[in-house]
C-alpha cells in the first residue's frame, strides 16, 4: 500500500483499557503496517500476553509482541500490577515472553528501516528512554514519534505517562527524533464515552478483548477517555488536531514538580504539541476504521 506506515506501539496495556482500545484501531487501520509491540512497567508479561491476545483474535499472529521494563529509571514504580490479565484464560495468547526483550527489539527494527518508522508511545517512555540511551543514533532514523503524554497549556498538573518515568521522559524529549507529535491532557480529555456507549460498540473480533477488559475498568469508572485512540489517530490522521511547534521539556529534579511538561514555542522546535481537537471527526474515524470487526 503506497501510504502505509510502518509502526512500532510501545504501550502499558492492561491497566487504562485505552491502549487495548488503541490497539483494536491500529489492528483494523489498513494504512498501518504494525512491525510490533511492545510492552512497559509492571507485569509487563502478562500486558504482552493482553496484547497478544488480541492480536490472535484479530487474526493477525503476524504482529511481534515484546515484553519490555517493568520498572522505571529512578522513581518508584506507579503501577506494578496489570489489573486487566484477568481475563487472559478466557482468549487463546503466548505465555512465553522472555523478560525484557523490547529495547532490543525496537532497536533492530528501527535499524533496519532507518528514515521509515513511526514510533508510538502511550504508557510511561521508560523502554524508549532506555533505547535512546543505549542507542542514541536510533533517535534520530525513525521517521517520526508520537507520544500519548503530558499536558501543555491553562492549569498544568503531571499527567501520569509521563509521571511514572519523568527522567526517561526527559531523555526522549531531548533525543534527535526528526519530528515529535504529542497529544496531551489538553486535547485527549475531550474524547469520552460512556460505559454504556462503549459496551454497545465495543463488539466482533478483538473488541470483544476488549469488552471483557473493560468491565474490569468499569468496577470503579464509568467512562472512557479515549487518550491512547486519540494519539493512534493523530499517528494517521493528524489533522484532527491542531498543533504548535516548539521544543518539549520535562521537569525531573525536584520530586514535587517531577512529570510537569512545558512547550517552549519555536518555528524551528521538532515537536509538536496538539492544542484542540475535533472529537467528532475523531470518533467518526476510529468507530469507521473498527467498524470492520463488527
């Protein structure tokens, strides 16, 4: 396909049911060309037992599935434990994920389609931090990257991606990745649905995964905010959000302020921050593009 996009998703999948959400979107877009998966933070087998679970029974055991690190840089862990593997014995999924394979993984793919892939991030960025670390030339021969993290403008507060690994965060943001799309608090808190939408969409194929996940969700919410979806759209439709461009910083020293981001503005900064969004047109296009499982 003359438009695909060659697409690595690194995910923390199995605690929000907005990744598993994200990933039934980028199973069913046809223009993405999914090279992998990986997983991030605690447990992070059984998150990669999630993923792969859906990936089966979408049908696609093409898609490599790796698990990554469980614990970040410096801090304290903030969710060392994948509430949604619960429903893992109901859905066929590979058991054997060797602990902490995914920065190798990344890296080898990344290295052998320099200048091509999209690197998708929507959980705490700590493997990434860890690959530009080992790697720093990596950084710069993905193509772009587009990050599910922080939150830019009005009354700040750190949003939780990135709060789990503020000093891996701050090593992405500073890496010379060509061009960084990110879509924050601002824009992703304005993509909701009920429990009760969702249970009625939310049906055929992997969605069915889903569903079952997002019962566990729904003991103690009663929504969904779609934040993940929302940054899988922008990796293919960015238009459906506006953005200004400038450069990222993260905020890592002081333990009080740790996980604040800030945009300073520039004409010439590689990162790119959404400021709004049109959640119609957004959810036009995920519930058109998932429609296919239905």
């Amino acid at each position: 396909m003359a438009d695909a996009v060659p697409l690595l998703f690194d995910t923390d999948i199995g605690s929000d049911i907005d990744d598993a959400v994200c990933l039934s979107y980028l199973l069913a877009e046809p223009r993405c060309q999914l090279l992998g998966v990986s997983t991030v933070t605690g447990e992070a087998q059984k998150r990669a037992m999630l993923a792969d679970a859906i990936c089966r029974v979408a049908g696609r055991t093409d898609v490599p599935v790796w698990s990554g690190a469980e614990q970040p840089l410096l801090v304290s862990q903030g969710q060392p434990a994948a509430p949604q593997a619960e429903v893992l014995p109901r859905w066929p999924h590979r058991e054997d994920f060797p602990a902490n394979e995914a920065v190798c993984k990344l890296r080898q793919v990344i290295r052998e389609r320099p200048g091509e892939v999209t690197l998708l991030t929507v959980g705490p960025l700590t493997n990434i931090g860890l690959l530009f670390a080992l790697d720093p030339p990596a950084a710069a021969m993905l193509k772009r990257m587009v990050i599910m993290g922080g939150m830019f403008f009005g009354d700040r507060m750190a949003e939780w991606n990135i709060k789990c690994d503020p000093h891996a965060a701050a090593v992405v943001f500073r890496a010379p990745v060509p061009e960084v799309r990110v879509c924050g608090l601002d824009v992703t808190t304005k993509c909701q649905k009920s429990a009760e939408e969702c249970r009625r969409r939310f049906r055929g194929g992997p969605l069915d995964v889903v569903a079952q996940m997002a019962e566990v969700w729904f003991r103690h919410r009663e929504l969904i905010t779609f934040h993940d979806p929302l940054a899988g759209v922008c990796a293919l439709e960015p238009k459906v959000c506006t953005w200004r461009r400038g450069r990222v910083d993260v905020l890592h020293g002081d333990p009080k302020l740790a996980g604040l981001t800030a945009l300073a503005e520039s004409a010439e900064g590689a990162h790119f921050v959404a400021d709004t969004v049109n959640p119609d047109r957004f959810f036009e296009l995920y519930f058109q593009t998932v429609g296919v499982f239905g």
